[in-house]
C-alpha cells in the first residue's frame, strides 16, 4: 500500500521543494495543485487522498475554504494545514474545523516528514479501530501480498487487514501466537505489502542467537577487531538497510542483550564493532514470539520499554483450532501440493478425523500429518490407518459435544472444489493465474471449472 498525499499551494517552488523532500524520505505518491479549486473538484468528483497539505493563503479560494470541502467529502482525509504566519487565531479555526495540524513556513524536511507521518499513523489507528467494530468482513487491497495465508475466517481476515494497514508504515510490529501458527508467513506478507517490499527481508531465529557473538552478527565488525575477526563482516542491520528484520521468538533473546536492541529501535544507529563513529540505518523492525512477553516483564526476563517500543503495531494469530472453518482449505491446499495435479482419494473416515483433531501444533502440524499421510498411502486413498497414531486417538474436546457426521463432512473432492474456487476468485477469475497458481494445467483447470458449472 502506497500512501497518497495531495499538497495544495499557490508557490510552485514551495511544491516542487515539498515533493523532493517526500519523495526522498520515502513517500512516493505525492500529487501537487497550485490551484485550490481544481484540488476541491478532485474532491467533489470522489478522488482521494490519505493526507491533504494545504497553504491557508491563497487567491479565489483560501486554505480553510478547501479543508472545509474535504472534509464535507472525503472525512478520513487527514489535513495539515500550512501558513507563513504564525497566529493562534488562524491555527484555532484550523483546527476547529477538522485540520489534524498547522506547521509554519519555512518547514523543515525532518518536521514536514515527521507531522505526515504522525497524521498516517493516526489515520491509520482510526481505520484499526473501525474494522475491529465492523460486521462486515474487510477487502484487502494488496490481496497479492496476503495471497499465501488462505483462510475464510472472520478474526484472521481482520488480523490480515490491520497487517496490510500496518505495511505502509515505519513502526515496528510484534506478532503473537502458538508455535505453528504462520507468524513468518504474515510478516512476510506484511515486508510484501510494504514500500519495502523489493529490498531484503531478513528472517533470525533469536533463539539461535550467540549471545557471545550477538553484537558481531547484529552489528557486524572490522578486520581485527577482536581476536579472531579475520576478515570484515556485515551485521544483519546493515544488509538488510532499506528492507525488513524478522526476529522469531524474541522472547529468547537474553536480557542483558535487550538493551543494545532498544538502542537501535530507539536512535535508528549502531556501531560497527571496530569502529567508534554511530551509522543511522532504515531497517523496519518486525518480532514474534509465542511467549507470555508479560509474564516475563514481571519476572524480569523481558524489558518493558523494549516491549511496549516493538509493540508499535500488534497482531496475534489465533490458533488452528479456533479457526475450523479454514481446515478444508489448508488441507487442500497441502494434498495437492503433496499429491501433484493428479490428486488421490481420501476416505470419509480420515477427513472426520482430520477436521476433529484439535492440532496442538497448528498449521504447520496439518501440512506435516498431511505429508505423512500421502508418503504411507503411496498412491492409494488415505484411510485412517494411514494418519499418525496420537491424531486418530486424540479428538478435539470442542467437537465432542458436536460430533461432525457424515452429512457435515466434506468429502475429498469438496475440499479439492473449494480450494480450486477460492484461488479462481482471489485471481480475479483469470484462467492462466488461477491454473499457474495451483500448478495445474490451463486445460485440466477449465474441465474442472466445468464439472463444477463455473463458465
């Protein structure tokens, strides 16, 4: 996602110095307007626009007739108003009638950039709190970016949607949940769906983590700077300069190496081992964990600041077995990929175990069982006999009082249906890309759709 800014100002040169600025900071989708009536059409004709950056002084038309037209036209457009002079009473009525802020010329590049993106962070803090009182399922944007995370229900899809709010900002994120539940995937899709997206993304295990040689690979180190240091190495800060840093389980991070964490999450700089001048690096910090990072706070195993400054943006995953409704689409999903284009039959009685257990390893449990399965079937229809022991034993306690049966099942070739059509959709009904997608050929794909009375 790519946000829009619009600046309104009767100065070319005043725009034309605004635009540089931004997009050198990062903000590639600027739009300039010397002329505040054609920017108040744009409005009125249904453009629109994140932020809105607009002189108050201009001739036909003032800065605060303009706020007043947005407003009334496009609400969630965020205002910053822009003067020469520096009066209370002008700032006041800006104010009054919706502007988020007032900055004075000249502006600096640092107090422009900084005031923009406050007003997206807060654009974007009010769109997270109106979809978590929505009934209705949101619409990704950048579906594209999400498209490996399959799922129907309504928590994850909201979970997706902050994630894709989230992207187009700078702020470090933490995501929660059980082990297994796809916490990489999401930040992946997250860097995906990001300004970022064509530089590196950088995935570290923190739990994998020499505590004694933590510095050296975070921060990289000269030739000779210890005993030891043969050559020079480049720290993960530093490779991954413009891109994204993925620290999984940061709760294992040990807490005497916390602090040197939070030094760069709060300064933006590091010190190269070896060396003694600070370099500023622009790295969008991503963590996750399946730790109670509460529970450690009062037991002194986690730095509170460091908590609350990772926790910018927070999404949590909610468990496989809170998510029963996606089951026929993961497990689609994972018997063709195991099973190639020509698929394999599966027996109702292993589908009903299949959809009951409760998946103590989640997500990455369901591929597992269901790659095992294909390998002990070796061609033939998966049987019950064919799942690991503890999964026919062990069913989920939440399904006890409703057993599923044999009209509530969905039969293999349901799941496979389901599957096929929910990729179709999200390829916007495209042929090729749905069939290049699911690694089928484009004629097998269209006698599919067929037998399913899709035309």
């Amino acid at each position: 996602m790519s946000s829009s800014i619009l600046v309104v100002d009767d100065e070319r040169d005043f725009l034309d110095s605004v635009r540089r600025g931004l997009i050198t900071s990062g903000i590639k989708n600027v739009r300039t307007e010397e002329d505040p009536r054609k920017a108040a059409a744009a409005f009125e004709e249904g453009e629109e626009f994140d932020i809105a950056l607009i002189d108050v002084t201009m001739p036909d038309m003032n800065g605060i007739e303009l706020l007043e037209v947005i407003k009334s036209t496009s609400p969630a457009t965020e205002c910053i108003m822009v003067t020469a002079v520096d009066e209370a009473r002008v700032a006041i009525d800006c104010l009054k009638k919706g502007a988020y802020d007032y900055l004075v010329k000249p502006i600096s590049k640092e107090d422009l950039v900084s005031a923009i993106n406050r007003a997206l962070e807060r654009r974007r803090l009010i769109e997270i709190l109106d979809l978590r009182k929505s009934t209705t399922l949101p619409r990704l944007i950048n579906e594209k970016a999400f498209k490996p995370i399959l799922t129907r229900t309504p928590d994850v899809m909201r979970v997706l949607k902050e994630a894709e709010l989230h992207a187009a900002s700078n702020i470090p994120i933490l995501i929660t949940g059980e082990t297994g539940t796809g916490k990489e995937l999401l930040a992946r899709a997250v860097h995906a769906a990001s300004p970022r997206a064509g530089n590196a993304f950088t995935p570290i295990n923190m739990e994998s983590l020499n505590p004694q040689l933590f510095e050296s690979q975070f921060f990289g180190h000269t030739k000779g700077a210890f005993t030891g240091a043969r050559e020079d190495r480049v720290g993960y800060l530093e490779s991954t300069h413009r891109g994204t840093l993925f620290m999984d389980e940061i709760g294992n991070l040990p807490f005497e190496l916390q602090g040197k964490l939070l030094r760069v999450l709060q300064d933006g700089e590091f010190i190269k081992i070896g060396t003694a001048k600070p370099r500023k690096v622009d790295v969008r910090f991503i963590a996750a964990t399946n730790s109670d990072l509460d529970r450690m706070i009062v037991t002194k195993q986690f730095r509170k600041d460091l908590y609350y400054r990772l926790k910018g943006g927070w999404l949590h995953l909610p468990p496989l077995r809170e998510r029963h409704a996606d089951l026929p689409l993961l497990m689609g999903k994972f018997l063709e990929e195991y099973c190639g284009s020509h698929g394999t039959n599966i027996e109702e009685d292993a589908v009903s175990l299949l959809l009951n257990f409760d998946y103590p390893g989640n997500i990455r449990e369901l591929r597992s069982i269901v790659q095992s399965s294909v390998n002990m079937a070796q061609g033939r229809p998966i049987s019950p006999k064919h799942l690991p022991e503890n999964l026919r034993k062990r069913r989920s306690k939440s399904k006890t009082a409703n057993p599923a049966t044999a009209d509530t099942i969905p039969t293999f070739d349901q799941v496979g249906k389901n599957h096929i059509l929910s990729v179709y959709d999200q390829m916007d009904r495209n042929k090729s890309r749905t069939a290049r997608a699911l690694g089928i050929g484009l004629n097998t794909l269209r006698r599919k759709l067929e037998s399913y009375g899709v035309n």
